[in-house]
C-alpha cells in the first residue's frame, strides 16, 4: 500500500512538471523508516576461519577453560529482512582441516581423545543489528554492531555423540563497498555434558559444563540489492500531496489567464470590420511552453491558441514576433541561449504549419529571463502579432 500511495504521489509531481515545470520540496523522510524490498534483496555469503576452546572437564561453567584448542572453517548464508533482523544458517567444521593432531592436549592423563576427529555444527542465527536500531538505517554506514541468538547441533566425530547446542554472540561488520566487507564473530555454544565424553572418576560425581568459545574472522559477500529504501510516512505523503495540489492550483490559474486573455482577443476582432490585408493588428502576447531542457511544445492546449494567432495573421497580413526564452535559474547562460533559439523556431515551424508564410515570421531569442512567477512559466515562446 505504501508503495501505490508514493507512487501515486510522484505520479502527481510528473503531472505538473510535464506543464509547468513548477519545482516541489519534499519533505525529510525518517531515518527510521523503510520501504520493504523484494524477497531476492539483502542477502549475504560470509566464509571465515576460527579458533576455539572448550571447557568440558570443569565443575562450573566458567570455572576454567581447558588450554586445548582447535581450529576450522566456517561457511554461512543469510537474509537482512528489516535493517534491525535478519537470519543466518551457519555451519562450521573444526580441527582436522589447519591442524591435524587432535583438537586437546589434556592435563588428565586418564582422559582419552575423544575430540580427536574434531566437530562440525549447524546452527540458525537470529541477528539484531543495533547500529540500525538505535542510530537510524544508513546505507553509508561502515561499521555496525550485531548480537545473535544461535541454536542447532553440534557432533563430535571421534566420539561419535551429537548433542543440541544453543549459543549467544556479537558480530562486528566492516563494510568496504557495496558488495564486500569484513566480519568478526565472538561466540560461545553450550552443548551436553556427554557431548565429549570422560572416564575420569575425578570428574565422575561432578556437574560438568561443555561449551565451546570461539572467535571468527572472515569475508562477507552481499548479493543483489544490499540496502533498503527509504520509505514515505503517511503524513509525509499527504505533504506532499498537498504541495501538489497546490502548484497545480496555480497552474491552472496561470492558464485560466492566457485562455482568458485569447477569449478576449477573439472578442475584439469578431467586433471589428474586416481589414485590409496591409492593416495591422497588435494583440496581446500568447505563450507557448516548454519542459526544462526541452524545445518541443509541451502542450496541445498551446497550439490551439497558435491556431487562432496563425489564423488573425493570415486574415490580415500582419507580422509575427516569437520570442523565445529560458529561466534563469536553471542552465548556463550558453545553453538557455540555445534554448531560447530552438523554443522560438520550434513556434515558427508550427506557425508555418498552420499557413503563415515564412517571411511574416519574426524569431528572437533572449535567453534566461525571471518575469514571470513562479519562475519556471518563463520557460516559453511569446507570440506576439505585429
């Protein structure tokens, strides 16, 4: 719905600069706000390798964390589906792939290996990006701030054992362009306590805690469309539509004017007696207009009027000044120069036409003028009969 109603809000926008060019200010729209895109949008790839170690022989869960450690390779994919949440399927495999001696060294000569073939997990992430939550989406924004909630499982090769695994994380993104950037993930994972199994009877009678602490470093890859939209709040689309409605407004009053000023003319010469075909007739000008940077005739409105000057002219032989112009504000002096020229041979064409002959025809051109208000109605040609 939100995108048919600023659809329908430019929509209104193109309708008044296709007649008059009049220029609108949007208002500011929120940082907060974003339009929804497409399921195929803000997807990203993140390959990484990690280092880890367990406490899976201690009493309590942070007691003291065993000085083995392991090494390994991670693979994830994931979705952005606001700027604050987003998903991530994460796999990793640990020991046996950098390092091949078994993932521990332990202090308890009883102990066997039974990490020896190392691990590998899958796990589902759910990410909150703070940076977004709490400052505003920014598409030029380098680094952002992520927790996640992970759940999964997790198996022990040697051992044989799988075990559910839940674990909480930061990750830490650098964006280095619009499609690639670094991360770095701190996590840690609980699993059961038979996830590496013990034979050691020291250990036997106690409550044992197996987790594993790992960091990770790697490269992400951001796939398709990697930023959101900003969005239009309601209030700020009937600003908008309100600053619509009101340059149209003035449109039509200014071509109320111009039909009113025709109406007359085509009053005073159905009082007046035929004329000589020397007599000359003056008039008030008519105006013929034209889009920013353009020399075609915008408006089908505006040849009906060429039709009634082409047909006073021919009627009386009388002379025909066209004066083009250009706004001021817009361009270079050179180039509404250029405009002007072409806006005003662009009304003789169209004169000619219509029957008048060419030598009655007279072009100038006066380049950026402000006249008229608002500023871009001195986008024109003014016919004048002579």
């Amino acid at each position: 719905m939100k995108k048919l109603m600023i659809a329908l809000a430019f929509a209104g926008l193109g309708t008044v600069a296709a007649n008059a060019q009049t220029t609108i200010e949007t208002p500011e729209l929120s940082k907060y706000t974003v339009a929804t895109n497409s399921f195929w949008s803000n997807w990203f790839i993140q390959v990484g390798v990690d280092a880890s170690v367990q406490n899976p022989y201690r009493s309590k869960f942070a007691d003291q964390f065993h000085d083995g450690r392991s090494y390994g390779v991670n693979i994830a994919v994931g979705k952005f589906f606001t700027p604050g949440l987003g998903l991530r399927l994460h796999a990793n495999w640990d020991n046996g792939i950098i390092e091949r001696k078994h993932s521990f060294t332990f202090d308890i000569p009883e102990a066997p290996s039974y990490d020896a073939g190392g691990y590998a997990s899958l796990t589902g992430d759910v990410m909150f990006n703070l940076s977004n939550m709490f400052c505003g989406y920014s598409d030029t924004r380098t680094w952002n701030f992520i927790p996640f909630l992970s759940a999964g499982l997790i198996r022990n090769f040697n051992a044989n054992t799988i075990s559910p695994v839940l674990g909480v994380g930061i990750e830490n993104t650098w964006r280095l362009g619009r499609h690639f950037g670094l991360y770095l993930d701190v996590d840690y994972k609980m699993t059961r306590n038979d996830f590496i199994p013990t034979v050691d009877k020291r250990y036997k009678d106690k409550a044992i805690s197996s987790g594993i602490l790992s960091a990770e470093l790697g490269v992400t890859f951001y796939l398709g469309k990697a930023t959101f939209a900003k969005a239009v709040t309601i209030d700020q689309y009937n600003a908008l539509a309100a600053a619509s409605e009101e340059a149209l407004a003035k449109l039509r009053a200014d071509l109320d004017r111009e039909r009113q000023i025709n109406a007359d003319l085509r009053a005073q010469l159905a009082k007046q007696p035929k004329v000589a075909a020397e007599s000359k007739v003056i008039s008030a000008g008519t105006s013929v207009f034209f889009d920013i940077n353009s020399t075609k005739i915008n408006s089908k409105k505006d040849l009906v009027n060429l039709e009634s000057v082409a047909t006073v002219a021919k009627n009386t032989g009388s002379r025909i000044l066209v004066t083009g112009s250009a706004d001021s504000k817009t361009g270079s002096a050179a180039w509404n120069q250029q405009l002007s020229e072409g806006r005003a041979q662009a009304v003789a064409d169209e004169l000619v036409n219509l029957g008048v002959s060419r030598d009655k025809i007279e072009t100038k051109a006066v380049g950026g003028i402000n006249e008229v208000s608002p500023y871009t109605l001195n986008r024109r040609a003014l016919v004048e009969l002579k």
